[in-house]
C-alpha cells in the first residue's frame, strides 16, 4: 500500500511517524517529571510532619545535614521548577497533538483521493 501513495503522502506520513516519535518522548519526560514531583511532594510532607529542625538530604554519595526550614526551602524551590517545566512540556505536547491531527486530516484527504 506504501508503494501506492504519492510522493506528497509519503512524506506527510513520514511527518506524522516522526511527529508521534516526538509525542512519545515527551509523554515519558512529563511522566518522569510527574514522579519526580510527587517524590518533592511526600518528601515536604515528610519535613512538615517532624518536630526535628535538622535533617538529612543526600548528596550524591553522601548525606549531609542541614535545617529542617532549608531544606523546605530547597524542595519547594524544586517543586516550583518541576511544576514549570511540567507546564512547558504540556504545552508542547499540544502542540504536537495538535500538528498530527493536521497531518492526519491531510493524509485522510489524500487517501481519499
């Protein structure tokens, strides 16, 4: 059937496979972050719920301690950056799905040709 297409189609579905690529990778980078975020969330739970004022953050292979106050500081700081880059993705993720849809209505016009 690929072989029946028009040089114009195949190259709006090469579009359309790279496009879903791209989707994919981001929907893995949102999720990723989405973890990360939820991991940000427990851990100022965590720090909200002790009546300790230090406690430890690791760093690479060590574990440091600092203030309980730091250290909320650091993860909201943190969560504020995940929240943004969470965002940022979603927006481009629209941006895509909205680009395949276009791909596909152009492709199901020239199929149906």
């Amino acid at each position: 059937m690929v072989e029946e297409l028009s040089d114009e189609a195949k190259e709006l579905l090469l579009q359309f496979q790279s496009y879903q690529q791209q989707l994919q990778n981001i929907l893995i980078q949102k999720e990723t972050l989405k973890l990360q975020e939820i991991e940000v969330e427990k851990a100022l739970e965590e720090l909200n719920a002790t009546k300790q004022t230090s406690a430890y953050k690791i760093v690479g292979n060590i574990m440091l301690s600092k203030s309980v106050e730091d250290l909320k500081k650091e993860l909201n700081e943190s969560k504020e950056e995940l929240s943004l880059r969470i965002k940022s993705i979603e927006s481009v993720e629209l941006k895509i799905k909205e680009k395949l849809k276009e791909l596909q209505n152009k492709l199901k016009d020239i199929i149906k040709e």
